[in-house]
C-alpha cells in the first residue's frame, strides 16, 4: 500500500500544470497499438499550419517512473514547442505499471512514434523538416530507445535530433565494468530529495524491466549507441540518475563524433522544475529547454542548405 501511495502522489504534481495557450490547436485521439489497444495521443499543432507542411515533428513522452503521468504531465512543454518552433507535436499516453510492466511502454511509444512518422503529412509536419524524440527521467530513458529503434528499423527520415531530460539509460543494477568508476551519483545521492534509492527501486519493482533489453538498457550486451543523432541533454546535480547521462554524453561527443550540448544544474534535485516551478532556475530550466531544441533544429537547417 505505501509503494502505491508515493506513486499515487508523484503523479499529482506531474499533472497540475495545465494553462491554455493561444495559437495552438490540440486534438486527443485513440492510435492503434501493435496488439488490440488503442493508445491515447494529444496532437499539439499551430492554429494556423505552416505552408507545405513545413512544421517538424516532435514526439514527446511524458516522465513518472514508468509508473505514473499521463497526457497532461508535458502539454506545457509541448504547447512552448509549438509556439516557438512551429513544430507539431505528438504527446504519448502509453501503458503504465504496475498495471502493464515492461515492455508495454516502450512498444506504446515505439508504435505512436511510428503513426507519428507514417502520418506526418497529415498532421502537418514534415520529418524532413525536423524529426525530434524528447522525454524526461522514464521518458528520456523511452525517448532514447525509440530513437535507437528508429536507427535500428531504418526510420526513414530518420530522427534528427534527440533531447533527454534527466533520462535514465542504463540497468543500475548491472553498470559494465568500463563505466563503474564514472558513475558514483547512485551512492551519492541515495537519498536525494526527489528522486531517491527507495524511490527508483519501487519504480523498477513496479515496471520489471529486462536489464538486457535495449528497450530498457542502451548499455546492455551489443548494445551501440553508434549513429545516433545530434543530442540536448539537461541533468541535476543533485540527481542519482547524473553520471549516466554524463557517461553517455561523453561517449556520444568523445568517442562517436556526435554532436551533444548538455546543462547541468547545479544544486537541483531530479525534475526539480516541475516540483518548483515559479523558482527563476526552472523558468531558466525551461527557457533552456526551447533552446536545446532550437540548437537540435538547427543542424537540419544547415543539412538543407538554409541560412
């Protein structure tokens, strides 16, 4: 009963925030799952479309554990991305655990990512135009998996971009040896304020995750993170989640050759924005956020040849 009421209560301050904006339409439907479900998506569009389909494509996955969150956990965010880059954005309400363990939410988002993809001309976006997956903690962690999935399945326009907020993308409990000595935030912040050991190990206990699955763990055995696109990070200092996220940015830039902008935030807990979000550092957080993925927009731009 306790493990259901701290979820129960993650998810209140996930969904509170919920103000209309003006110039963006939004549309929730039903989407057809790979099995006999329907899973719900929120469209959030221009009002007034942009000629020649030319608005791009973003999918947005909510965070919460894997446990908890729905469609109204990122419509904020998604409404700003629309008001500032034109962009179409396909918001997921995938399967939740405990009630649907692993691996139905990352088959959910994979599939909506897919009718996103298939029917972009439809919505108004062109991929072509720009093609980005973004989600944070849970979401990141799912964001980056279909971004490895669309790689891997030869998604074509391929996503352009990738922007994870404090995602988690390794199985914590079995780090390879190489990344051990980097990764130190579990021990550190084992008992952080809003993300804490107990807390992630009620998420996994909830969600079951196979830990050598890449549809959980981007670091499980033969696992590549070769050709990846260009990748926002934004991550909390005080974030047992942190090292992952900077592990795996290193690899991307250093090792890869992949273009990778990441903020830290000193002194912020894990989603710290959504918990405070009237502190200057969580407007700061979100004001960043736009123009991560802006900076992600703009390597289409200069792959189009525009100025």
């Amino acid at each position: 009963m306790s493990q259901q009421v701290e979820l129960d209560d993650m998810g209140v301050w996930l969904s509170k925030f919920h103000t209309a904006a003006p110039g963006v339409k939004e549309i929730d439907t039903l989407i057809p799952g790979s099995t006999s479900h329907k899973i719900p998506v929120r469209i959030h569009k221009p009002e007034l479309p942009l000629p020649n389909n030319a608005s791009p494509l973003v999918i947005m996955i909510h965070g919460g554990g894997f446990c908890t969150g729905n469609l109204d956990s990122e419509t904020p965010a998604s409404r700003l991305i629309v008001s500032e880059l034109g962009a179409v954005v396909v918001n997921i309400d995938y399967r939740l655990a405990p009630q649907h363990r692993f691996p139905a939410a990352p088959n959910d988002c994979w599939d909506a990512t897919k009718w996103a993809h298939a029917n972009a001309a439809t919505l108004g976006a062109d991929p072509s135009k720009g093609f980005i997956i973004t989600g944070a903690s849970s979401g990141g962690n799912l964001a980056a998996v279909c971004t490895v999935l669309a790689r891997d399945t030869n998604l074509t326009p391929p996503p352009t971009g990738m922007a994870l907020l404090i995602p988690s993308l390794f199985d914590y409990r079995n780090i390879p040896e190489k990344y051990r000595p980097d990764i130190k935030s579990y021990a550190e912040q084992a008992h952080a304020a809003t993300l804490n050991q107990k807390m992630i190990d009620q998420f996994e206990a909830a969600y079951g995750p196979d830990g050598s699955s890449t549809l959980f763990n981007l670091y499980a055995d033969g696992a590549t993170r070769a050709g990846l696109p260009p990748t926002f990070l934004q991550i909390c200092e005080l974030d047992p989640l942190r090292d992952e996220a900077i592990v795996f940015e290193r690899e991307l830039r250093e090792e890869l050759g992949i273009p990778t902008k990441m903020i830290i935030y000193p002194g912020q807990p894990h989603g710290f924005w959504a918990f405070w979000p009237h502190l200057e550092e969580s407007k700061k957080f979100t004001e960043e956020r736009l123009e991560g993925m802006k900076w992600l927009m703009g390597f289409v731009r200069k792959e189009g040849g525009d100025s």
